[in-house]
C-alpha cells in the first residue's frame, strides 16, 4: 500500500480498510473530516492536498476503531439529527433519521401558543431538542432513567441554544409531574431475543435503550397504560415501534381509551409511529 498521504488516497485506502461497515466510503470520509476537523466539502475541494503525518495517524486510529465495529458517531462524538447536531454518548441509543418521523408528527398535533410537551427516555435529548428548536413557546420536558443521558441531554440543549427544555432523571412517569399537551416516546422496543441485536452499530448501544421484554413491547405497555393522568384534554401520545409491532401498539391505545389511533410510515414505507388522542368527558 502507497501511504496515503492525499485526500483522495486517505478516502480510497479508507474505504478499502472497512469491509464489513455497509457503508465504508461514507464512514472514510466522515472519519477523515473528523481527523482534518474539516466539513465534507473540503474533502471534494481539495482532493489532491496532502495531510499531515500526525492527521494520518489519527485517522488510522479512527478507521481501526471503525474496523472493530464501533459506531462512527461513538468515534466522533456527534450526529446530525433534525437540524441540530448533537454529542452522543455510549449510555446512550445513537439517534437514528427515522426518528425524525415522531418529531414530525408531534409538530403537527401541538396546539398553536404555550403549552407542554413531555419526551420519556430521551436519551441525547434528541426528539425533545428538535420539537423545542420548532416552537420556542413550548416547554419540553425530557426525562431519562440513565443519569448520565440526562446530563448529556442537558449539554446538548445548552450547545444548540434551546432554553425552553428541561431534563429530569425519572423512570417513565415516575417523577413526573403535570400535564402536558403532548407525549411522545422513542422507548426500547426490539425483542429480547432478536438476532439484530448481534449485528452492526446496536452491539456498541445500551440494552436499556434497544430491548424491553421478550416481545420487545414492555416500556411501550408501560407508558400506555400510564400516560392518561399526564395528558391534557385533548392530548396526544405518540410513540416509536418496531415496523411489526404498530397493529398490537394500536390495540393497546384503543384498550386504554385513547381515540383518532392512527400509524405513520417511515420514509422506507415501514409503520413507525403510532399515536392516539386522549379526551376527558
Ligand atoms: N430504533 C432502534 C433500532 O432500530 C431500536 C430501539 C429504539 O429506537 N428505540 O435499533
């Protein structure tokens, strides 16, 4: 191997290195402008510049650590969710694009003006981060059980300027209080036994934020069956599934007495989200 010394080499022998990643050009040039602290766009501009020995060696190290399988977001610290970009952490879930899909949904149900918005295992804050960036006249409550998650939450709101968050350590409900126009949740959901838990970035996430039970749907029963008392007439709660598990979630929203239950599809077409209306006589 000629050392590569130049953009284009370094991106070429990166690529070449990772072949178990599913996305290895990708990942050699997130990891090469991580190494540069550089944007992408200086990798396409500048092909042919050399990189120092030092730089090299960093991205050597950073394209290792990838090769081992650890997530390229745990490498850089960061990922892009919404419009914000947010630090991550390993005691917590990486933020994935699909879940954009439940900020997106909790927009469109909030009521014009002030009100509250509550987000249960919010991990980097990311969902809770994202709805507060769209309304400033909203109050997001983030709660967490991991105490750690909660203070990268917080740093998280302090680095991307979002003043009308607060974030909590609570097991679910369990020190929450008031009502809030909206609840949502992306919870641990993938069954206890799932073969995709071996696989990919997920071996390097928390169980705590992956798996919950054996039909992977015991956090999800959990905040059903808990939400109403925390909901304001009308209310909304919505909730991340798995892409099997929308008609039992919708079930269990129908049981509980929740209204207008309707699925949203992912941009891969797959159900994802699930939500319900809540409305007191
Ligand atoms: N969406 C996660 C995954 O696909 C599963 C857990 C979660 O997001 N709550 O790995």
């Amino acid at each position: 191997m000629t050392k590569p010394h130049r953009i284009d080499a370094a991106l070429q022998w990166g690529n070449a290195q990772l072949t178990d990643s599913a996305s290895p050009a990708l990942d050699a040039r997130v990891l090469l402008c991580h190494a540069l602290a550089k944007p992408l766009s200086y990798l396409y501009t500048w092909p042919d510049k050399e990189i120092s020995s030092a730089q090299l060696a960093t991205y050597k190290t950073y394209i290792a650590e990838r090769q081992q399988g650890r997530p390229i977001a745990h490498i850089t610290g960061s990922r892009d969710f919404w419009s914000l970009t947010l630090q991550t952490s390993p005691t917590t879930l990486i933020p994935r694009p699909e879940t954009e899909l439940l900020v997106e949904a909790a927009l469109a149900r909030l009521p014009d003006g002030a009100c509250g918005v509550c987000d249960l295992g919010t991990g980097t804050g990311a969902v809770a981060l994202a709805i507060a960036s769209e309304r400033p006249d909203v109050t997001v409550l983030g709660c967490d059980v991991v105490p750690e998650a909660v203070a990268l939450a917080k740093r998280n709101a302090k680095r991307n300027g979002l003043p009308n968050t607060h974030f909590i350590a609570s097991h679910w409900f369990d020190d929450i209080e008031g009502r809030f126009s909206v609840i949502v949740s992306n919870p641990p959901y993938v069954e206890s036994d799932s073969h995709y838990l071996n696989e990919g970035d997920v071996r390097f996430e928390p169980a705590s934020a992956l798996t919950s039970g054996k039909d992977g749907l015991d956090a999800i029963r959990h905040i059903i069956s808990s939400a109403p008392p925390f909901l304001k007439s009308p209310g909304y709660l919505l909730l991340e599934h798995g892409y099997q598990q929308a008609e039992k979630v919708r079930e269990l929203l129908h049981e509980r007495g929740f209204t207008e239950v309707e699925t949203i599809q992912d941009l891969a077409g797959l159900d994802r989200v699930t939500l319900g209306k809540m409305h007191f006589a």
